[in-house]
C-alpha cells in the first residue's frame, strides 16, 4: 500500500476564492492560541490586530506592500520565482541614497567660525555643528528633480540586480528561487561594504556608527499629514498597480507574460524567445521592488543607510519575504494585490501596537516585533501552502 499525488484535472474556481480567506482566518486562529500558550490573553490578541486596521499608520506598509506585491506577481505569473526582492530594495536604496547624497546634494565641511552663516542660507542644511569639524549639506538642484532621480535610478539599479538571476535562469536553467535568495545575502553584504566605506559620511555620528549622513531635508519624501506614508508611494503604488494591469490586458507584452507562465511551448511554436521575456519579466519585478527600496530610505524617519547589524532586520523591514505572502494571498491576480496588501499590512501594524500593550502588562515576556509580526504571516502562509496542495491535487491510496 502506497500515497500517490495526483494532480486535479479541474478546480472549482469557489475554491481559489475561499482558500486565502480561509487561510487568514486559519492563521490568525493559530496565533491565537500560540500567544495563548505563553500567556497573552486572546481579547489582547484580536484588539491588537483589529487597531491595526484602524490605524493611519497601516497606510504606510499597505503603500510599500502593495508596489511589492506587484512586483513578485509580475515575476510569479511568468512563472518566474522571484524571492529576491530583499536584494532589489537594497539596491533601491544604494542608488536612491547616491543620488541623494552625492549629485543632488552634497556634504562638506566647513569652518566652525563660518557655520553661522550657513544656517540662513536656502538650500544649505547642517549635519553636524561640532566644533571641531562642522558638516553641511548643499541642495545642488531643485528637490522635485533630485527626488525623482532618486527614484529613477533606485529603480534601474533594482531592475539590473534582478538581471543577474533572470541571465542564470535565462541561458543556464539555474533555479531562480536559489539565486534571488542567496542574492539578497550578497546584496546585505555588499551594501555594508558599501555603506561603511564608500558612501561613509564626513560626520562624527557617521564615522562612529558606520553610516552615510542624513540627506537634505529637501529631498525627504513628502508625508501625507497624521501618518507616516508619502505622497510619492501613494502615486507609485497606484501608478504601478494601474499601469501593471493595463499592460496585461492591452498589450502584446503583457500577454507575453501570461504565457510564458501556462504555456511557453505557444510562444515557441510561433517563433518567440522566451528568454527575452524571462529577462523581462526579472527587470520589471526588480524595478518595481528597487522603488519601493527608495521608497523606505527618502522617509522622514530614515534618510540615512546605516550598516546592517543583523540580516533579520534589515532596512527593508523584510517587506520583500513578506510581500510574496501578499502575491499568494492574491492568488496572482494583480486586481486582488490591494485587497490583502492592506490585510498584511494591518497585521504590520497592529502587531507593534500589540508589542507596547504586551511590554505594558507583562514585562516579563519580552516579546520583540519581530516574533510578534511573523507569528500570524508565518501562520497564514503555512495554512495557505497545505490548501493550496490539497485543493490542487488529491492524495490516493493505491495498494
């Protein structure tokens, strides 16, 4: 007597709508009861994550989520594993962050008897007012052209990072699920190297912290008011999400796309290489994850890159593991990204505010954010996997 897998002919389309709700629902129930196994009361739990909903903040996360997300759907329709968004947001902010602090501003020192007329002078900022070595930043062109190259070329350096896996997968059938992942390691170390060396700012706070300075004040993105999400990842989510979905649906590109992930046997039949599109499909996923990497650093509270102490809390905030829980949730469908972006992102948020309610009432825990935020995405992309193998195959007995 043997298991045998077998996949399912047909799916009722029924079961791909319950599966991700299914799935949340699920996942959220196991948290329950795993925060309840240490001694976190479950209305504490559900009040946490319910403030999470209702917080302004949660636009922020659903903002950077929703760009993420589709991102790693453009890559995932194709049938293309893209886990390496990590690595393309760190490239994001590498580049965002030269732009920043080298062509459109930039810091000097100066000297300590001239500081005080630097600090009326318009596009001047000071870094550091040591006595001993005073550092200022100069604007060296206006701040709506240096934010949107930052931008720009966040995003290309984003795009040609995720190149690099795509030409493996492309040309020498290298599994890109290794490559993009073992590529957000090299993209950690690579940027602390950076970071610490040649991007190092003139500052005393920089030279003790191996860190860049702090951009110009100008070059900030610009934030919504009573929350902590910018103008500009408002405008990039929703040109992404819009833009994304046009091109699916009226350009030849975009069918492309489509079916290079069902049936890339159709495109060679009619002559097409269907590597070009493996190239493509990296690119466009590795810009859109690059903006979102911009993104984080041009917020009024970062604006400086800063050596990685810890690859489990990088920069990014690990938004790039989580944003594939948001593309699965979506079930690969561009126009349900928003929907379970802001679920996700809720779950963000509301988890901090469980954190300090946590830390209130039982110290003695010492729970970090870190366990807080992953127990309920891990639980729910664990629930979501085990429905989605059973609903796409069944599981036979055969003696």
């Amino acid at each position: 007597m043997r298991l045998i897998v077998v996949k399912r002919v047909k799916t009722s389309n029924m079961y791909y709508i319950g599966i991700p709700i299914l799935s949340i629902l699920v996942g959220l129930a196991i948290s329950i009861l795993i925060f309840a196994s240490i001694g976190v009361p479950p209305d504490l739990f559900v009040g946490g994550i319910i403030s999470g909903f209702q917080s302004p903040q949660t636009l922020r996360y659903f903002a950077l989520l929703v760009m993420l997300g589709v991102a790693l759907t453009l890559s995932f329709r194709a049938s293309i594993w893209n886990v390496g968004a990590e690595g393309q947001m760190i490239w994001g902010m590498l580049a965002g962050g030269y732009i920043a602090l080298f062509v459109a501003a930039q810091s000097m020192y100066v000297s300590p008897s001239e500081l005080p007329n630097y600090a009326s002078m318009p596009g001047v900022e000071i870094i550091d007012a040591s006595p001993y070595a005073p550092v200022i930043s100069v604007l060296l062109m206006d701040p709506s052209l240096g934010k949107l190259l930052m931008i720009l070329f966040g995003m290309l350096a984003g795009g040609l990072w995720a190149l690099i896996p795509a030409v493996l997968k492309a040309y020498l059938d290298v599994d890109e699920v290794a490559t993009t992942l073992i590529l957000n390691y090299v993209a950690y170390q690579l940027f602390n190297h950076l970071v610490s060396y040649n991007l190092r700012g003139l500052s005393v706070q920089a030279k003790q912290f191996f860190r860049t300075d702090r951009i110009n004040s100008a070059l900030f993105f610009n934030l919504i008011p009573g929350t902590s999400v910018t103008i500009q990842e408002v405008v990039m989510a929703a040109i992404f999400f819009v833009g994304v979905i046009l091109m699916y649906k009226y350009t030849t590109i975009g069918l492309r796309l489509k079916i290079i992930g069902s049936n890339p046997q159709l495109l060679r039949s009619v002559g097409v290489d269907e590597r070009r599109y493996i190239l493509l499909a990296m690119f466009l996923s590795g810009m859109l994850a690059g903006a979102a990497g911009v993104s984080i650093f041009a917020n009024l509270g970062v604006g400086k890159l800063e050596k990685i102490a810890n690859v489990v809390s990088p920069p990014t905030m690990n938004l790039g593991y989580t944003a594939i829980l948001v593309s699965w949730l979506s079930m690969l469908d561009t126009r349900l990204i928003p929907i379970y972006a802001y679920v996700v992102a809720s779950l963000f948020q509301g988890s901090s505010i469980l954190q300090s309610e946590i830390n209130l009432l039982f110290p003695e825990l010492s729970l970090t954010g870190a366990a807080l935020t992953y127990i309920p995405i891990g639980s729910i992309l664990i629930v979501y996997v085990v429905l989605r193998v059973l609903t796409d195959y069944s599981i036979r007995i055969r003696r």
